[in-house]
C-alpha cells in the first residue's frame, strides 16, 4: 500500500485540479494527499506552492498555470483577492453553476453514500444578472489615524479592508455606507476598537427593498449614547431619499454576531417594505429576509412546487423568520403554523399574515422541536413540514421530532450541502429523497441553496 507522504511549507509540485471543494478552492492530489488551491479551476494543470500543511492534507498557492481552464476569466472587482467574501469572480457563470451541483454531489458521496447513486440532483437554477443582487450589506467600521473604514476583513486576518463599491451589493447599500462612514469621521464619533474594545460604533448595516425602494440604516454601538445624535440623523437622512428607518441596535459583547438583543429607532418608520412577488413584508432591523430577492421567488416556488399543496393540508414553516416560505404557501394551504426563536421575527409573520388577510395562519416563539411537541399535545400534527435552518443544519431533536411525527412531505432548504446530506442519511430512515434542486442565490460565492423534496415511505404511512 502506497504510504502518503509527508508535505513541507514552501515545497513545489506539478498538480491537476480534479474538483471544487466546498470553499471554492481547487482540488488536486498530491501522492495521496489532498491539497486545497485557492483560485484554482477544475481541468487546469498548474504549479504548485504548499503555504500550510495538515496531518492529511495542504493548501497551496498556483505559482504558474502550465494549462488553464477554458472556464477562466479576469475577476472584475478590484480587491477580488484581498477579500475573500467572492470565491469564484475568476469563473465565469457557466462554470460556476455546474461546479455548484457538483459541490452537492460530492457532499452526498461523503455523508450519505447511499443515497448518492439514487437520488436525482437536478442543473442549479441561475440567475439572469449575477451581479449587484444583495439587498443587505453589514460592514465593519474601524479608524486608522483620522480615517474611519467601513468593509469586511481580509480573509483569515483582523485586517479591515476598505470597500467603496461591492460589486454583489446592490449599488444603494454602497453609497450609504460610504456616506455614513464619512459623516462618523467629520461629526469625530468615536469607532470600535476590536483589541481594546473602545468606541461606539460597530457596524454599519444597510439593507433596501429591491421592489420597493425603501431603505433602512442600522449602526451597531456599543452603548445606547451617541453625541451629535440629532446632526448624525439629518446628515444621513441627507444621503438619499430612500432611507425611510434609521435605528441603532446595541451589542456590548465581545462577539463576531453583529446584533445584540436591544434595538432602539432613531428617525422615520420601524420596518422597512418590501415585495416578494403578490406577496408584501415589514421588515424590522434584525428579522431575517432573504439577501436576493429575485432569486428567492425562483427559490420559494421549488419549495411550493416540492409541497405538492392541494388546498387540504397543513403545513408547518419552521424556523419561518418573518413568515415568508409560509406565506407564500398559505393560499394552496388549509392551514399554516411558523415557529422562531426571535420574538420580532414572529411579531413581523403575524403582521404580515394579517396584512395580506390570512386568517389561517398561526405562529409562536420557540425552538421548532418544543412548539411542535407542544402542538402534537393539542392534537395537531402538520401533512407538510417545510424547514430553511441556519448552516448548521437541523438540531438533532428537531430530526426525532419530524420522525416522530411523520408529516407526509418534508421540504428542506439548505444553504449548506455538506449539513443538508448528513440530515438527509438520518431523515431517509422514513423519507424517500425525491430530488434535490440546488439554486443559485449567491452568485460569485461558493455557496450554494438546495431545496429536497422528501416524501414518507409508503410502510411508514398511516
């Protein structure tokens, strides 16, 4: 048996990328070692450089590409590689979307085995114009010298680097963080240090209704006080007339979450509108709402096209946020139920629920497994789960639940393939796993959004 064999930091090799990994780097092997190379594209030959090694694995640098990928392009954005939060700009769209439904495949092949032979994954959905999508932008602002920057950090440091223009952002979420950074330096409001956790201002949060044109600032402080507060509100209401909200939320903790529990309005209304097909939401500054509006009705009609409605079910939209997979079931439905943790979320799905005259609609705040117990208590029991959990996948309790309760469809969303294959080998105990359908809803970024349509096994059925 051929032993592997033990690679150093700065060693050079030829090396034949097979694959994309689930970062978005290239995929080679190297005498039975698998090696990690940013940048790098399936089919391309190239050099290799080892910059860090692993007890079984690498990562490298291309030092030369000896033969490139017909796929390959000049990345647009001009800090494409300092970034970091873009892992595929140097793919062009074509490519990305069938290395995406590959990423799928190979997490079935590693975490659920069985079911990669059987189960059908089908060509990733994309998007007519993958740029500029994100209605929501959350930049971290520091002070270097006299100069306050707003941006994200360079990949794998603390160093913060200054972004004008994000070229996934929707161009309105730039200007006004820009603009806001700059009205913090010359009104000499004090920044949050990360080291000596110092200053006031965090984070600069900047999220529009595509549809709707209605935008809301949120500045996360460390503490509720903030000098020249009423000069601060005129100059950013000043940006652009779009701003409707302007709120502060406060998060003392030394922490990589942006928000903390208390959020405070400052000027104008609480929520921002927004429009999801006929559909219309309020959104409050912490709800959760999908970053790509277009592609979400595309997303949202996999999921009522994998429900399989018929007017006569009932369906629980767990982990619902704001309400809006629910809602956008209610009308094939005979009854909808959501559950979240966060309160302002669920006060966002009744009003919502309300303003669009459902009166079919029930929510609560809980964790999806202790509302679901609680409801089969009451003698209800859903036909239809749909669930679209965090990157962490579905809680282990909240599997026992589902396989307790045997809704007769199951549709998950997963922005996470490898979370998504390991729930689905526990979920296909009793689930047949009819299709997956992987979507595109960030485009230049390796991520990738799957809606699975699971259906109970005919033994299981009552």
């Amino acid at each position: 048996m051929t032993q592997q064999t033990t690679m150093e930091v700065g060693q050079k090799f030829p090396l034949t990328i097979k694959r994309l990994g689930i970062n978005g780097e290239g995929v080679g092997f190297y005498k039975r070692n698998v090696v990690f190379v940013k940048g790098a594209i399936p089919g391309e030959e190239i050099t290799a450089q080892v910059t860090k090694t692993q007890q079984n694995f690498a990562e490298a640098e291309i030092l030369a590409i000896r033969k490139a990928s017909p796929y390959r392009q000049e990345a647009p954005c001009p800090v494409y590689n300092e970034c970091g939060g873009c892992q595929l700009q140097h793919m062009t769209y074509e490519k990305q979307l069938l290395e995406k439904r590959d990423i799928v495949m190979q997490a079935l092949e590693r975490y659920a085995k069985p079911l990669a032979a059987s189960v059908e994954v089908r060509h990733t959905l994309g998007m007519d114009n993958p740029w500029h999508y994100r209605n929501k932008s959350q930049f971290q602002v520091r002070k270097e010298g006299k100069r306050v920057y707003a941006g994200l950090f360079t990949e794998g440091s603390n160093k913060l680097l200054n972004i004008n223009d994000c070229l996934v952002q929707h161009p309105i979420t730039s200007k006004i963080t820009v603009a806001t950074r700059k009205i913090l330096q010359k009104l000499n409001i004090t920044i949050y240090d990360g080291r000596t956790l110092d200053g006031l201002v965090r984070t600069i949060v900047v999220r529009t209704g595509i549809r709707t044109g209605e935008t809301q600032v949120v500045l996360v402080t460390t503490r509720k006080e903030i000098p020249h507060l009423a000069e601060l509100i005129t100059r950013i209401k000043k940006i652009d007339p779009s701003i409707v909200s302007i709120a502060q939320n406060i998060n003392r903790e030394k922490t990589s979450l942006i928000f903390g529990d208390e959020t405070i309005v400052l000027d104008g209304k609480e929520t921002i509108h927004e429009e999801l097909g006929e559909l219309a939401f309020d959104l409050s500054a912490r709800a959760f709402f999908q970053l790509n509006p277009t592609q979400t009705v595309h997303l949202y009609n996999e999921i009522k096209k994998a429900a399989a409605l018929t007017g006569k079910e009932t369906v629980v939209d767990a982990y619902c946020g704001v309400g809006t997979i629910g809602l956008w079931l209610a009308d094939q439905a005979k009854e909808v139920r959501g559950m979240d943790v966060i309160p302002e979320s669920i006060q966002d799905a009744r009003t919502n629920a309300r303003k669009h005259g459902f009166k079919h609609t029930k929510y609560a705040v809980g964790t999806a497994e202790s509302v679901l117990a609680k409801w089969r208590k009451e003698g209800f029991t859903p036909d239809v789960i749909t669930v679209d959990p965090p990157r962490t996948g579905l809680a282990p309790e909240f599997i026992r639940t589902v396989l307790k309760l045997k809704p007769k469809r199951f549709v998950y969303t997963s922005c996470n393939p490898s979370t998504l294959a390991k729930d689905l080998q526990e979920l296909s105990k009793l689930y047949d796993v009819e299709y997956i359908q992987p979507v595109d809803m960030f485009a230049q970024t390796a991520q990738v959004e799957c809606v699975c349509s699971l259906v109970l096994k005919a033994e299981h059925r009552k």
